[in-house]
C-alpha cells in the first residue's frame, strides 16, 4: 500500500475526543487509496470497502459496504454504518476496490472528514 501523504488534506488537525488516533489515520488512507479493510464489530469479523467517514452525532461513524465476514443484521454484501470506536482488530488490506458504489440513502453528517472518490 502507497503510504499516506499527510500533507492531503483529510480531515481535522484539530484534536476530537472521541477520535482513535492509529484507526482515524489508517481509515484515510484506506479511503483515499481504496484499500478494503477488515476488523472486528460486535464480536464479529467483517471485510468492507470504507466509504464515508465523519463524525454524526457527536461519534465518528464509517459507512462502508460490507463484502465479507458476518454480520448479525442481515445479508451480504450490503451497506453497513458502524461505530468507529467499537472496531478492533482494523487493519488495510492489500485488496483495494474501484470507488464509489450506488446507495439507496445518503446520510447528513456533521463533519465529514473523507469520502471515497469515483470509480477509475
């Protein structure tokens, strides 16, 4: 994986409480280069190609587009908005997908701090 360029604007310098430093920094990347990730949510294990990823009210949340793993709320593949501060395990994968993927609905965000790009 290219490693991140911080000097890309993705998101605040500023300090946020309930921000995990090594996730939020390994999420930007992730999101910037396409990279899938994987981790664990809910005691669960999932693979998911990250797409959006900010802060909505008041916790930071990642949409992502769950591709693998298990899930306790329904089928695969399919959307998924998780809490950033209940993943464990995060890592990037080598995989990476094309960009972004048709939803259904769209989400308001207080802050948003990256959004995958169109497909290349």
């Amino acid at each position: 994986m290219p490693p991140y360029n911080a000097n890309l604007n993705h998101g605040p310098r500023v300090v946020v409480s309930n921000l995990r430093p090594q996730i939020h920094n390994q999420l930007l990347e992730a999101i910037s280069t396409h990279h899938q990730i994987s981790f664990t949510y809910q005691g669960k294990p999932r693979i998911a190609e990250p797409h959006d990823y900010g802060m909505r009210n008041g916790r930071a949340r990642l949409l992502s587009y769950q591709i693998g793993g298990q899930s306790s709320s329904g089928r695969l593949p399919n959307w998924r908005m998780v809490d950033v501060n209940k993943m464990s395990d995060f890592k990037a994968l080598e995989e990476t997908f094309a960009g972004n993927r048709p939803a259904k609905q769209h989400y308001q965000w207080d802050k948003l701090f990256i959004r995958v790009g169109e497909p290349e």
